[in-house]
C-alpha cells in the first residue's frame, strides 16, 4: 500500500508490517524545503496512528539520503524568522523519537546538516561506505538544528559529539561506525535490503507494544536520572506482564516458532501515568 501527499517529495509505502518513508528529491539530493518537513512530519503521525504498522525505514531517493536544507529557494534557507519569539529550530513535532514505533535510518548516500540531524532522530542507523556526512551548519553561519547537540551527546558522547559538532567536518561512513553514529556501514547498494531485512526480522518477532514501551525508555535515559528509568521501567512491566503478548512471547520461544502479537498501540498504549 502507498499513501502519497499532493506532491511526492515524500513518499510511503507499507508492507508487510514495514513503512518506508522515502526523501524523494533526487534532483535536489533529497534537500527538504518547508513543504518536504512538515509532510515528513505528518507521515510519522499517520504512521503513529496505524496498528498495520509496526516499524518505521527512513531513506532516500538515488545517490543521496538528503543534502539538508533547501538552500535554493528564494533568499536561502538561513533568513531571519517571520516570527522570532516563536520561532523552533526543529520540524513540526512529531519527530521520529517521539513516535511509538522503531524507526530505522537507511542513510544510503550522503547526509548534511538538516539531513543527519533527521537521521539522528531515529533509533537504528545504518549507512553507505560511500556516503559523506556531516553536521556543518557552524560551517554556514549558524548552529545544528533539530536538537542535534542533545541527540548527538547521547548517541556518541561529549568528545564525538564536540568533534562533529565544532567542526563542521564531512565524515565519511566508515567514520560513522568509527565515532558511533551507525550501528553498520555498508556499501550504498546493500543499505536498504539490509535495514529493510531488519525491519521486517523486527516486525515478526517484536512486541509492538513492548517495542514502544522500551523505545520511550531508551530515550529518556539520554537524560541519565538512574531513578526515573527505574520507575519507568517497573511502570511498563506493570503495563505488560500478565498480558496476551507476554503469555505468548515465552510459549512462542518454547514451541520454537513465531510469534502470534496481539498487542495494538492504538488500543493498548496507556492513557495514564508516566506513558500517557
């Protein structure tokens, strides 16, 4: 199944448990105009919200995941805001960390700027030998968007993050395994299948439920407060233990076949407390 906004600079397509959410600018390298965010954004809303989905690719069209932002359109990318009290350097929430299902970045070509920082956003990076990456916006004038200074802290640790950050560099993707920022470097060609193998292993096998519970608390340990990931974590064992998906999880493992997940987020996600 597709679904396509009015214009196809995102595209998605739904399969088998799977959504991959496609950058689809290739004569621009997948660079996002003001349109592309929020429509990226109302993708991940939609996604949210449909039990058919159970994990989220994040990748891009051709030889490039996205080149950032859109630097063509009249006057820039970087002129001073409209409205500078209200202004936010992030996209329309929902990022991809506040959404209840696994999010997998395919970063199968290169990635600058706005471009890593939306990857920096998802769980699980995968990305191309090949690809040069980079946070370089101090190399424009300006400074990292997207809470990147927060997500690269935690994803790769204050000495990294300071390197790429401070320097503006382009990284190569070798570096990225280096420094911590992907998890598996690849050449271009196998980034997909091998982040859509994943996917689909993921789909099968994990609790939609437990998955969504743990990406939350996964999070809010970047915040590093021992005791709240305690209680968040006694919270979702409340939520989960005793249920059909923790029943059948154990009973599966035994009989040595897959799965059968009754869990649904839309249904099952609780209204109250620290998960609400």
């Amino acid at each position: 199944m597709q679904m396509k906004p009015p214009r196809d600079g995102i595209l998605v397509d739904i399969a088998d448990g799977v959504a991959v959410v496609t950058l689809n600018r290739p004569e621009f390298l997948n660079a996002l105009d003001g349109r592309s965010i929020r429509d990226l954004s109302a993708a991940y809303e939609r996604l949210d919200a449909d039990d058919a989905v159970r994990v989220v690719v994040l990748t891009g069209t051709g030889r490039a995941f996205c080149a950032g932002a859109d630097l063509t359109r009249a006057g820039g990318a970087f002129q001073a805001p409209h409205q500078p009290v209200e202004y936010r350097s992030s996209p329309r929430r929902p990022l991809a960390f506040q959404i209840r299902k696994p999010v997998l970045a395919a970063i199968n070509g290169h990635a600058v700027g706005l471009g890593m920082t939306l990857a920096l956003h998802c769980d699980i990076r995968y990305i191309a030998e090949e690809a040069k990456w980079g946070v370089v916006q101090v190399r424009r004038g300006v400074v990292p968007d997207a809470i990147s200074h927060w997500t690269l802290a935690r994803a790769v640790g204050m000495a990294n993050a300071a390197e790429i950050v401070l320097t503006g560099r382009l990284f190569t993707g070798t570096d990225a395994l280096r420094l911590g920022v992907a998890s598996r470097c690849l050449p271009a060609a196998e980034v997909l299948s091998a982040v859509m193998e994943l996917a689909r292993e993921m789909a099968r096998e994990v609790s939609p439920l437990s998955a969504g519970l743990s990406k939350r608390i996964l999070w809010a340990a970047a915040d590093g407060d021992m005791a709240h990931v305690d209680d968040l974590e006694s919270e979702a064992h409340r939520i989960l233990m005793g249920r059909p998906d923790a029943l059948e999880g154990g009973t599966a493992a035994l009989q040595k076949r897959p799965p059968v997940w009754q869990s649904q987020i839309t249904r099952d996600w609780p209204t109250t407390g620290p998960f609400a």
